[in-house]
C-alpha cells in the first residue's frame, strides 16, 4: 500500500512539473512591437469628421508604413506629386501607439499623432485615431502585408 501511495505522489509531482513547463508565457503574451515590424501596405483610410458624412481613401499608388525594430519608421503618402515620404519615430504601450513626424520638408509643422491599435495580425493592422484635429472625429488606417 505505502509503495502504490509513493508512486501516486511521484506521479502526481512529475505529472505538475510537466504541466508547469508546458505553460509558457510566450504564446500568452499580448502582440507586441516584434509583431507590428516591417512593411505594412496601407489599404483604406477612413474618416468622420464633423458635419461631413464619413469618406474613404482606398490605398492608390502604393502608400504605406515600414515599421523598424529601433523605433524609427517611414510612411509614404500617396497624397501629391511626388509621393511624400516621412519619416517618424514610434513608440508603443500596451494598445497604444504614439507617433512623433519630426518637421520635414513635406511636414513643415510637425505631427505627434497617437492611435490605438485596434487590429493586429501576421497579415492585418488598423490603427484608430481619436480626434486628430478640431474637426476630425475618428479616423481608422487599414494595412496588411
């Protein structure tokens, strides 16, 4: 009896150190900068802004967002000719990621946007912003790779 009770406990020991082993927090863990690096072809661009009804820009002339390990990035704009290239640092917490455009030729002012990242998958992102000018109410970014 005292041999059958000692194997039960050795292997219920074993049986919670495997356990414990195979709950790694990797596959729990939230995604995170690692996943939102690289290129990111921006699809849709969506906005509500005040009195207007919401419009959509649906991505021409291949604009996009190259997101980089250090935190530095560019955005080309398919917006004028000839395409505006920017470049911006980011950084992110949690949901939520903050932009700074430094002034730049195409940015005379500056920009220091900060979004939400509502969507982010191996082959989606949609970043939303919140009140991004007096008028602008929401506007969403769609991107895949």
């Amino acid at each position: 009896m005292k041999k059958a009770f000692t194997l039960v406990k050795f292997l219920f020991i074993t049986g919670a150190f495997f356990l414990l082993i195979s709950c790694s927090k990797k596959g729990d863990q939230a995604p995170g900068a690692a996943s939102l690096l690289g290129k990111w072809n921006i699809t849709a661009d969506t906005s509500q802004t005040f009195g207007y009804p919401p419009y959509i820009i649906e991505g021409i002339n291949s604009p996009y967002m190259q997101f980089n390990a250090d935190g530095t990035g560019t955005q080309k704009n398919n917006i004028g000719t000839p395409d505006d290239v920017l470049t911006f640092t980011y950084k992110i917490s949690h949901d939520t990621i903050a932009f700074n455009f430094p002034v730049q030729p195409q940015l005379p002012y500056g920009n220091t946007p900060t979004g939400i990242i509502k969507k982010l998958t191996s082959k989606n992102l949609v970043i939303e912003y919140d009140s991004i000018s007096s008028l602008t109410v929401i506007e969403r970014v769609y991107m895949s790779r």
